[in-house]
C-alpha cells in the first residue's frame, strides 16, 4: 500500500473519529437540556429504557427482534393523567446491487394511562396502516361520509370504537385532522406518535390532545370498561 493511500486511511479515519466525538456530545447537551427542563417543570427524565422497546406493539413499533432504543424518557403526572413520553428510534439498511444504505427511523411517542380497553386506532385514510400482530382487528366505518373519507379506523370491537368515536367526538378529530391523529387504544393505554425527535414541546401538546381525547370519550364508556 502507497504512502499516499495510508495517508488518506489515515485522514478518513480521524474524520470518522471526530464525527463520532461531535455525535456524542450533541447527544449528551441534548439530553442534559431534556433533563434541565423536565427538573424546571416537575417532570422525570431518563436517558434510557431498554424495557419500553418491547412495551408497545402496532405502528411504530418494530416487532420480533430489532435494534431499535427508548431513549429520552418524560415521564409526569399531567392534568390529572400519568404520561409517558420517549424517543423511539431503530436502523434499517437496503442494498441495490452496488451500495448498501443505512437508514434511522425516529419517533416521538407519546401515551397516556387509560382503563383496559380493546384495540382502536385512528389514523388519516391517506396514510394508510399496518397492525401487525393484533388478531380480531379490522377496518371500520362510522357511517357519517366525511368523518369516514377523512379517516381510517381500526378496531377490535364495533361496539366500543363506536361508543368512543360518537359524534362529538368526531366533530372534534375532523376540526383539526392532522393534529389530532394518529392515535391507539390498546390495553391500558392511549398512544399517539409523530415522525422526528423528541421535544418538549410537542410532548405536551401531544399529551395535551390524547388527554383532550380521554375527557371528551363518554362517562359509560370507562364504565363499561371497568365492567
């Protein structure tokens, strides 16, 4: 090997090297500010949680064995609701036949605690859906034009999707579409997400609309899951 190809090893190397200490220190101010401002509110905050990778299931989770990671954790009691908030990221790669591409996938996931309930789920029709691994789970029409070309509804039972998306309710999710969905029933929880990395703000704001969702679901709808 030539003086002069060592010599660009040697360069490449030291690049990759200073990228990796810049990634790391922008990862370590991002989750100290996460910190200081969850400490200021009256928040938690953990770097990681390996456990919540395998919590959830449906979009956008990944599922069987993945690399994927929980990091950035708030957790809080909001308005009366028990939050949890975190990042959820994880890589895929593809090869063309000549370069093999590595990509992140990275989400914010919000949930708020709820009675148990089977699964529904809301989404904007032009998004299209994927529940994989939930049996008994099939689309949905609520029978009021508008609501169902705007939306795509899967549910586990008519019976409690129905009671659920009641025409207040709809009035509400159709006022602001995009900022109200997607969002799961499943289990114990409420779960909403979004593309892109944590931030407190949209933390909140998400929190806010799932909580604004869980208060405007009928009394005798919590009743009957109780029941």
């Amino acid at each position: 090997m030539s003086g002069g190809t060592l010599a660009i090893l040697a360069i490449a190397v030291v690049i990759i090297i200073a990228i990796a200490v810049m990634a790391s220190a922008a990862e370590r101010q991002r989750a100290e500010a996460l910190e200081s401002w969850a400490r200021e509110r009256g928040w938690n905050y953990d770097r990681e949680r390996p456990e919540l990778v395998d919590r959830f299931s449906g979009t956008p989770f990944r599922s069987g064995r993945s690399n994927a990671k929980a990091r950035h954790v708030l957790t809080a009691d909001h308005r009366g609701q028990r939050v949890l908030a975190f990042e959820y990221s994880y890589t895929t790669t593809s090869h063309n036949g000549q370069n093999t591409t590595t990509t992140t996938h990275c989400f914010t996931v919000v949930t708020v605690s709820t009675p148990a309930t089977p699964v529904l789920e809301v989404r904007l029709e032009h998004l299209g859906h994927a529940l994989l691994g939930l049996v008994g789970v099939h689309d949905l029409q609520v029978g009021e034009r508008v609501f169902d070309q705007a939306f795509r509804i899967t549910a586990q039972e008519d019976a409690f999707a129905l009671a659920v998306l009641e025409p207040g309710v709809r009035a509400w999710l159709l006022e602001d579409p995009e900022g109200r969905v997607p969002f799961r029933f499943s289990g114990d929880h409420l779960l909403g997400w979004s593309s892109g990395r944590i931030d407190p703000d949209t933390v909140v704001a998400g929190a806010d609309t799932l909580i604004d969702l869980v208060e405007r679901v009928p009394a005798q709808v919590w009743e009957g899951t109780r029941g």
